[in-house]
C-alpha cells in the first residue's frame, strides 16, 4: 500500500463517516489510481440498509470512486486546502452484483479528460475480480467558501 488512510486523510477533505476509501494501492500521476475500501458491518447504514441482508447502497460505492478519483486530482492541486470537488454528472451507472460486509471493494478510476476545473474519470469497483459497478463520473473543482461570518459581524 502506498498511502494508508492517515495520509489519505492529509489530501481528502472527508472524514469518518463519510470518508469512504482506506488506501491507494497504484497511483499513475494525472492518468489513473486504484484504491481500496474495505466494507465493514459496523458502518451504519447497514442498520437500515438492509436489516437481515446487509448491502452496501450503490450510492456509497459511487462515492467510494468519486473520493479515490479525486485524490488523484487533489495530489496536483498545490492549494488543495482551498478547494472542493463537486459532482456534476455521473452517467452510464452499472451496479453488477451486490457488496455485503466482509468484502473489499478495489476501485480503479482513470482520466479521461482534465481541462482547468472540470474533470472527467471512468471508474469501476471490483471485488474479488468480480466488477460490483461501473460508472463515468465529472466533477468540477471549486474555491471553498470564506467562513461564514460571525453573529456579531452580521448586523
């Protein structure tokens, strides 16, 4: 493993519970990385999702790929800190075969365009060599928003 999700947590702005990748395995600079997930039953939304038959929401890997894709982004932006990336389109979505607790997702995204702000990676999540889902994502990096002024500096 090359980053563990100590480092990972240095470039990602996501935190427990949302932070949804736990190490990078493979990085090629500005073209493709594969991270990994490791699912776990102590995650909460298998409370809800489903009792009696656990499944990770496909929402939830989506996101897993979207994070692994844009640390990849995020590992060239010198003012990272300064920056968020918003989705703006996910298309051709594909969820093959369930995730069940136990299992460890390996998410392999590369780039297929990168021009100033806007990004768009092709990605899959994979299990056991077994594609679980596939899906194109965009997103567009933005300046974070100025801390919300205080009470007193409002009137």
């Amino acid at each position: 493993m090359i980053m563990d999700v100590t480092e990972i947590q240095k470039y990602l702005p996501h935190r427990y519970p949302f932070l949804m990748v736990d190490g990078i395995l493979e990085i090629e600079r500005l073209k493709r990385i594969v991270g990994v997930k490791s699912v776990s039953i102590n995650e909460a939304h298998f409370q809800g999702h489903f009792p009696g038959q656990p499944v990770m929401p496909g929402v939830l890997i989506i996101e897993s790929m979207a994070q692994t894709g844009g640390l990849l982004l995020l590992l060239e932006v010198p003012d990272r800190e300064n920056k968020l990336l918003f989705f703006v389109a996910v298309d051709g979505a594909r969820f093959r075969r369930p995730v069940v607790p136990g299992e460890q997702l390996r998410i392999e995204m590369n780039v297929l365009a990168w021009r100033g702000d806007f990004c768009k990676l092709e990605g899959k999540a994979m299990v056991d060599g077994q594609l679980a889902a596939e899906a194109t994502l965009m997103c567009k990096m933005v300046d974070r928003d100025p801390a919300a002024p205080k009470a007193k500096d409002a009137k």
